[in-house]
C-alpha cells in the first residue's frame, strides 16, 4: 500500500524508504553527514500521518535548538498539510515547559509560572545570599535556598524546565503512563548530543518496546562540554531490546572529494569504524584546498580574494557538469553559498575586516540571547516580564508609555509569533536571537558549532592549527577532549557541497587533524598554481 505512485516514501532512496518505513517498535537510525537523516525523520513522520492513518496528536518530534524545530515544522507542513498543526514539534526545553505548565501545581507554581533570564536569576539569588560573588554560586549550583526563592516569586530558571518535569515524571509512574498514552511516536533528531538529563526524560516517555526513533552520528556529537554524552547513543540497543538498526550510507550533500576528505580526517578516533559513505554527487573539478598564510590577517585576505575569483568564474569550469550545480543552476555562485567557518568567535573580527574592505556582503551568525540584549534587558524589566502575569497588558502599558519601546517589540514579537504568551516564554527561555538569515546573499560567518546541520557549495575553515583545532583550553583532559575537537572538524567539511579549503597562519603549528588528510591541492601564497590533470585552478 505504501507503493503507490503518490506516497512519500517516493522521493527516498531505498535505504531511507526502509528506514522511513519500518515498522513500530524501535528505531535507530546511524548515518553519515548528508545522509538524509532529517529529511528521512521527517518523511517518516508525514508518511506515518498521511498514509498510515496515525493520530498526529500521537507524534512528538524533538529536536535540540528552535531553528531546527522551526525547520522541521515547515517541511511537516508541507509533507503532511492539514496535520501538520495537530503534531508537536518541540526542543527538549519547550516540551518541558508544557509539561510543566499542565502540572505547575505539583512543583508548587501557578499556571503562568515565569521564567527567570539570567538578570533576573541574580537578582533572586542576591536576595538570597547578600553579595554578588556569593550569588553567582549559588545560581552555578542550584543551590535550594536559592530555588526557593525564585519559587517564591513563581518562577523557574532554565535548567528547572528539564530538572522540574524529570523530577515530576520520577515520582509519579501515572503522569509517566499518562504522557506515554498521548505520545506513542517519538522521534529525536541529533541523538549523539542528548544529555543525561534529556536522556532520563526520555527513557520515561518512551518505554523499552515504544514506537521511539533515534537518528544520528556518533562522529558528529560535538556537545560534550555541555554534558551532552553519546554513550547513551551507543548503548540505544541495550537500552532498547530488539530496536531495528538502519544505516543510511548514500551522501546527497558533498562532492566525492569532501567526502574522501572528512572520512581521512575523522579516521583516527571515529565511534563508526568501517562506515561506508558514498558520494553520490559528481562534482569534476571540486578540490580540497589548503592555504597556508603568514598572519590571521593573510589568511582572511585569502578568503576574501578566492571568493571574489571563485565568483567571477576564472577557474571551476567543469562544474557545470556537476550533478547538484546542474539542479541549482549553472551560473555560478551566489554569495549565500560560501561560508566560513571558524573554531572561536574572536577569529571572526579578521574575517570581518578583511571582507568590509573587500566591499563584500556578509552576516555573522550570533548566538546572543535576546534577554542579553541592552535595550531588551531594559524592556524586560520595565515589563517585568519573569513574574508572568498579564504580560500583554504590560506590553500594551509600555507601548502607550514610550513609542520607541512598542518599536522594538514589534519585530521580537513578529519573531516569537504574535501571541505575547508565547513570546513572554519565548523571551524568557533566553532563546537565541538568530539574526542570521540562509535565504540573504551574503557570505555566512559561522562557529564550527553553529554549522551543524547546514550545508554550502564552498566552505573555509580558516586556523587549521594546533591549539586552535584543536582548542587548547586550560584544564583540556588530553584524549577525549582531542577527540571531540577532531568530530568538530568532521562535522565542519562536511557542511561542504563541493569545495573545501582549509588553512592556517604562520602563528601556530599546523593542525594534526591534517595529517590524515591524503589527497589535497596545496594553494600557494603568490604564483598562480595548477591542480593536478591540467584543470585550471587560477585562483591566487
Ligand atoms: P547532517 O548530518 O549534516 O545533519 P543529514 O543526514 O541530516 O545531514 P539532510 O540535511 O537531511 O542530511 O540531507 C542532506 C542533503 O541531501 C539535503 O540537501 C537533502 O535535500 C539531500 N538529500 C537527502 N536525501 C536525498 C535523496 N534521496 N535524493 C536527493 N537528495 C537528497
Ligand atoms: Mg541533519
């Protein structure tokens, strides 16, 4: 029945068509970058929905930041039109405000309970603890005199919205079978980065024969100095007696040579030994190019050149041959898709320069939050937003007050949805204010961190240098920590559809994680270079 000429599961590969439709029971899916993971979750979700006759209100789609949840929702909606609304698409810490909100009297909090920004945080622990130092530990610890101050006040802070919910669901096995009845279909995306919090949570909602599916990349969990541990990835089938495994093995995304690229470099601590990655792009002349520049500023001038010489089209002629340059058209290159990545914020401020002066259109995605904001921290206060209660009298109150106020919560509202309860959380939650915009034609400056999940036909990873990539922090535990570093470098290539440059400045060794990297084009500083089998690479 699924078959049939119109199903969903057409536009998957038979790979991703088994995954997508397997059958109830566990799930976990292992697969590569570019392997369609997101776009098989969430096919399976529309397939389950439209052609499996499944409740919507039955599906529970978890994913670890909003934009990805946003990301999810639009694509469902498009997959699945008219059930799209019926289905919850959550992060970890939206869906543990819902379970709050609907059992706020068992933690002692009323329905409108808020949420304390950081400002707010200290302000409840200095009335706990007297000086400001003394405060901020016990804000870092969680200290209970400290929380039951902010219950005081109704409120909870960020970490409370897992804390809270898994605590509640600990001590009641009939909220667990409640809230086992309403989700049967679980799905999490980027299972490599859950926590063990995130990870308890789960272990209650879904039960050890439930209908939960896992995907991810253990080579590509990054998040560990948030607590994030992906051995609870790989335990999945202990965890889940008689789950099905399903490997995606067939890369969508990158040019043969990126991906060849990004197995060599990941090859020394990879948790998938023997995973096969097939490129199925065709992408002639894509290369992996190193620099090797003399200052941070070289470097960034380096960028700032080869996008202007990759734009105007002096070299890369074979690409119009290229299977993913023909479907998004041949014509070369907008500025919206070179990105540069980069280990630490600070090395963004070379880039910035260099690009400015080259007069070439950029955004830098940030990674604020809106409470951190001058002019919205005061507007939160002025609002009082953390103690909840008819916020949108407040706002209403404020905007007759002061024009310019009403100014600026219009486009912060506009982004949160217009409902200023939801705003009120959103604002609350410290929810990033991610300006950055993948429809704008401009270059994307990016942490390794941020680029997760993206994709561009050019990337830069620029400081490819030991102490950089890896970061040396004080403190680094050695092994682990290196490993991590070198998954961020995999998961940075492989945001790379066809071309990847890689380099590093005179300022610091270069970075070990090229040493496994075989097949390269060294770009020279000065002369015009040559690749190998006479295609002309004029770029420098
Ligand atoms: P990551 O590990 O980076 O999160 P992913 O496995 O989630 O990657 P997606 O982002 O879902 O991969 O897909 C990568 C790219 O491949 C997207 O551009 C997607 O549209 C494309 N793609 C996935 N499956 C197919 C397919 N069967 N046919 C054509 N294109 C596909
Ligand atoms: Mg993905």
């Amino acid at each position: 029945a699924v078959e049939g000429p119109k199903s969903l599961l057409d536009g998957l590969d038979p790979e991703q068509r088994a995954a997508a439709s397997s059958d109830d029971g566990p799930l976990l899916i292992i697969a590569g970058p570019g392997t369609g993971k997101t776009r098989t979750l969430t096919h399976r979700i529309a397939h389950l929905v439209t052609e499996r006759g499944v409740p919507p209100e039955e599906c529970l789609a978890i994913t670890f930041t909003r934009r990805a949840a946003g990301e999810m929702a639009e694509r469902l909606a498009a997959l699945a039109p008219g059930h799209a609304d019926r289905l919850t698409v959550a992060t970890f810490h939206s869906l543990g405000v819902r379970i709050l909100r609907e059992h706020h009297e068992a933690v002692g909090l009323t329905r409108s309970f808020g949420i304390a920004d950081p400002d707010r945080q200290l302000e409840v622990a200095v009335s706990v603890a007297g000086a400001e130092k003394e405060a901020r530990r016990l804000v870092a610890e969680g200290d209970e005199q400290y929380k039951k101050a902010l219950r005081a006040q109704d409120l909870v802070d960020f970490d409370d919205l897992i804390a809270l919910p898994l605590s509640l669901l600990e001590r009641d096995p009939a909220l667990v079978a409640a809230y086992r009845e309403r989700y049967r279909r679980i799905s999490v995306d980027e299972y490599q980065d859950v926590d063990e919090q995130q990870y308890r949570l789960l272990r209650l909602l879904a039960p050890a024969d439930g209908n939960l599916t896992a995907i991810g990349d253990p080579d590509q969990a990054i998040y560990r100095f948030r607590g994030a541990d992906v051995g609870f990835f790989l335990r999945f089938r202990e965890d889940f007696p008689g789950a099905r495994v399903v490997q995606l093995t067939r890369n969508y995304r990158s040019s043969p040579q990126v991906v060849a690229g990004a197995l060599q470099v990941i090859s020394p601590s990879t948790l998938v030994p023997g995973r096969e990655l097939r490129a199925m792009g065709e992408h002639g002349d894509a290369l992996i190019g190193v620099h090797h520049a003399a200052s941070e500023q070289a470097e960034a001038a380096f960028v700032a050149r080869t996008v202007e010489q990759v734009l105007g089209g002096a070299s890369f002629h074979a690409f119009d041959s290229g299977r993913v340059s023909a479907s998004e058209g041949t014509q070369g290159l907008g500025f919206s898709d070179f990105a540069v990545l980069y280990r630490t914020d600070r090395q963004s401020r070379a880039l910035v320069d260099a690009l400015t002066q080259s007069g070439l259109p950029f955004q830098k995605r940030s990674h604020d939050r809106l409470v951190d904001r001058p002019g919205v921290s005061r507007i939160v206060r002025e609002l009082g937003f953390a103690s909840g209660d008819s916020v949108a009298a407040r706002v209403r109150a404020v905007a007759g007050a002061d024009h310019t106020a009403y100014e600026l919560l219009k486009p912060l509202a506009v982004e949160c949805g217009s409902d200023f309860e939801r705003f009120h959380t959103t604002l609350a939650l410290g929810v990033e204010v991610d300006t950055w915009d993948p429809r704008a034609d401009r270059i994307s400056l990016l942490t390794l961190h941020a680029s997760k999940g993206l994709e561009f036909p050019v990337v830069f990873i620029v400081g490819c240098e030991d102490g950089l990539l890896p970061l040396r922090w004080p403190g680094a535990a050695e092994d682990d920590d290196v490993a991590e570093e070198r998954r961020l470098m995999f998961v940075g290539m492989t945001r790379a559809q066809r071309h990847l440059f890689l380099s590093h400045t005179a300022g610091r060794p270069r970075s070990p994680f090229l040493e496994t990297l075989q097949e390269f084009t060294r770009i020279g500083n000065a002369q015009p270079k040559r690749k190998k089998r006479g295609t002309q690479l004029s770029l420098l």
